[in-house]
C-alpha cells in the first residue's frame, strides 16, 4: 500500500473518520475503481449508523472492481455483520479467508457472525485459528473470553479476559469484556470495577454501559436471580429453551388441574403456582423495575438511556397502583374489586416492559401501539359494565386481557429472539 493507503488506515485506527473519509475520497476522485480506497472508505463510514446500507452499497462495489482482493470481502462482511446479516457476513468473510488465510482479522469477523448465529463451538475453533496467526490479536483474544462464557466454561472465560487485559490494559473493549465475563460468572463486584474502567477510557461503550447497570442492579437478591435464570437460558439453543419455558407452563397447568380435581393437593400446589407466576412476571419486568432504584444512584442515574428512562417512569407508578388497589379493596372489603384493579395494574406493567426493552425504535413504536391496545380492553369491558348493568362484559375483558398479555409477552419473545435487520 502506498502512504495515502496507510494515512488512512491510521486515521481510522484513531477513530478520526471524517479526515479518513476526506482522504479517501480524494483517493477515489483519481480512481473511482481503486478496489482498497473503496473498500476502506466503506469501513469508515460503516461507524455511522445512519449510513450502514451506503457502507455495504460501497462494498459490494469495491468487491465487483477488485473480486481478488481480500479487503473488499472483509469490508462487504463487516457490513453485513454490523447489519445482523450473520448468514452473508459469514459467505463473505470465507470468501477473504480463501483468498488470505493468513488474516487474524478476518477470523474475528467470523468469529462474530458464528456467535450471532449462537454456534460457540465453532466460533471458539475461529478464535483459535485466529490467535495462532497473531497470539496478541485483541479481537480474537476478546472474543474467545466472550465465547467460553457463552459455553458455560465460566473460570476459563474469566481467566482468558484476565489475559487479553494484561496485555493490552488501555484497550476500552478489553476492560468491557473482562466485566462482561466477570458479571456472567457471578462476580458483580468486580465486574463493576470492570465496567467502570471501560467508560473512562470510552465513554461511549455501549456494552461497559449496558453491563454496569445489569452489575449495579445484581446487587439485589431478586434481581440477581433473574439474571441467573436469563444467563442459562441465553446459554441454550433456541429450541432447548422454548421447550424449556413451554414444559414449566405445561406443569403448572397439569399441577392447577391435580389442584382441581384433588383438594387435598391445593395447600402444596398453589403456593408452587403462586411462586411461579410471580418469578414469571419479574422475569419480564425486572430490569426496568431495578433501574427505577439507579434514578437515586450517584453514578447509576447517568447510564440510563432515553427508553430505559421512560419505562422506569411508567412501570414503578403501575406497581404502585397495583398494591394501591389491593389495599382500597381491602380497605372497603370489596377483595374481588381490588384484585381486579391490582391484576390490572401490574399486567400492564409487562407490556411497558416489553415495548421499551426493544433496542429497535420501530419495534419499540410498533409494541407501544400493541401495549396501548392492551390497556384499553379492559376500559372497554367496563364500560360496557356500566352501560348494560352487568358485570359480565368486565370479567370477560379481564380474560381477554390476561390472554393479550401472554400472547403479547411469547410474541416479544419471539422478536427479541430476532436481530434487527438492517
């Protein structure tokens, strides 16, 4: 490569994108069919996400110019990684590796599109490859603490980021992956400390500061065992943990009917069923129910992003509805009334939950509409109480409301599941 080439490439290891796009542009003004300036120029403004798809246009460009050279398909695979498109980063980076197999880059890219398709023993093989080309590669390195984790082999992945750290302790992802280790093997403590270090050296890690609040939250009991239960379940297939979810919903309906068909079941059965719905429904409101509590935190307020703000806001005021109402029934002795309102209440909690947990602003908008609609059946139920002077239209939409909410929870499930294509 000559001088203008390698300027360039320093400019974009120094993050200075808008002098590496300057520069490589006036490159292509002498050469609009320079293979590498395309290729380069397209990992360069690849870091603005608004501009993702002109990232990959460029790729497939320099790939359609220059078929032979590895940096247009490692260009064309990194674009299509950072738009969750696992299966064609993968077909793309296979195609640099046949042309440089010699590229520890290359093999982290892979690595990366394995794991986002959850193949972590094949991923861990990639990482290996990798560092037997270059031992001090930082992705690779990053990448297989990441990747055993993701196997369960949890002192393993502690002691590989423990490593990577050693060697490279300015490195911001380093830091951020050690605590994400750290933080997945149990240690919140340390795995604070971890996070902390990252956002010094980066502010704008995403992953240090999505870490530091789940770190932060851990520091509650409850929340820590849900975030136990999630880090085994993550560690699963896609097909072993719905049948794992489906089979817990399948006993408790075949433990209600043993309740209901045998009553001297009932004092052992309901307080199983009653345990389970409420680890259910903090499973699917916990993270914005603790971050509620990093509001009055010195250091934990500032990592809250604009959604998890708005869905701490909404769902702390519900919960307090929810004992509200219990307590009013209570206290006029009308239970059934102030169960009704209660269950209502905290239903509508999940919905909040799930629609300002999506990361994508269109789900997020498309899941608020849904969550909205939600909330209304039950208004419409009562109404219909009041006009016709029967309570059936109320108890019915309490029905059809809880029913909403559970298709409501599999379906985001089932989304959330999905990366965004982009």
């Amino acid at each position: 490569m000559n001088n203008r080439y390698e300027r360039s490439q320093l400019l974009l290891a120094q993050h200075r994108y808008e002098l590496a796009e300057r520069e490589l542009r006036s490159l292509l003004a002498d050469d609009p069919n320079d293979g590498i300036a395309l290729s380069l120029l397209a990992l360069c403004i690849l870091h603005d996400n608004d501009r993702m798809i002109e990232a990959s246009d460029m790729a497939q460009q320099a790939v359609g110019v220059t078929p032979d050279e590895p940096l247009a398909h490692y260009a064309l695979a990194t674009c299509f990684l950072r738009r969750n498109r696992f299966d064609d980063a993968e077909i793309a980076i296979q195609t640099s590796l046949t042309l440089d197999p010699q590229d520890a880059d290359a093999f982290a890219v892979l690595a990366r599109a394995l794991l986002g398709r959850q193949r972590y023993e094949d991923a861990l093989a990639t990482v290996e490859q990798g560092l037997a080309i270059d031992p001090e590669h930082g992705d690779c390195s990053s990448l297989r603490a990441i990747t055993l984790e993701r196997l369960g082999r949890d002192s393993e992945a502690v002691a590989a980021s423990t490593d990577r750290l050693k060697k490279d302790p300015q490195d911001p992802m380093a830091h951020a992956s050690h605590g994400y280790t750290l933080l997945q093997s149990g240690d919140y403590q340390k795995a604070q400390v971890a996070f902390r270090e990252a956002l010094r050296l980066d502010p704008e890690n995403d992953m240090a500061r999505m870490g530091l609040i789940t770190a932060l939250n851990n520091r509650s009991f409850l929340f820590r065992m849900v975030h136990k239960f999630y880090v085994a379940l993550s560690r699963l297939n896609a097909k072993a943990a719905f049948f794992l979810i489906f089979g817990a919903w399948i006993l408790v309906q075949l433990l209600s009917h043993l309740a209901g068909e045998y009553p001297i079941l009932q004092p052992i059965v309901f307080p199983i069923i009653g345990l389970y719905v409420m680890f259910v429904v903090l499973t699917w409101i916990a993270s914005p129910l603790f971050n509620t509590f990093l509001r009055f935190h010195p250091f934990g307020q500032h990592l809250l992003n604009r959604a998890q703000t708005w869905a701490s806001n909404l769902i702390a005021p519900c919960l307090m509805l929810s004992l509200f109402s219990l307590f009013i029934g209570y206290w006029f002795s009308d239970i059934g009334l102030g169960v009704l309102a209660g269950a209502y209440w905290l239903g509508m909690a999940i919905p909040i939950a799930g629609a300002f947990g999506m990361e994508d602003p269109k789900r997020r908008l498309l899941l608020g509409v849904i969550a909205v609609g939600i909330a209304l059946i039950p208004v419409v139920g009562t109404i219909l109480s009041v006009t016709s002077d029967t309570i059936a239209p109320a108890i019915s939409s309490i029905r059809y409301f809880a029913f909403a909410i559970l298709a409501f929870q599999v379906g985001t499930n089932l989304l959330a599941a999905r990366p965004v294509r982009v």
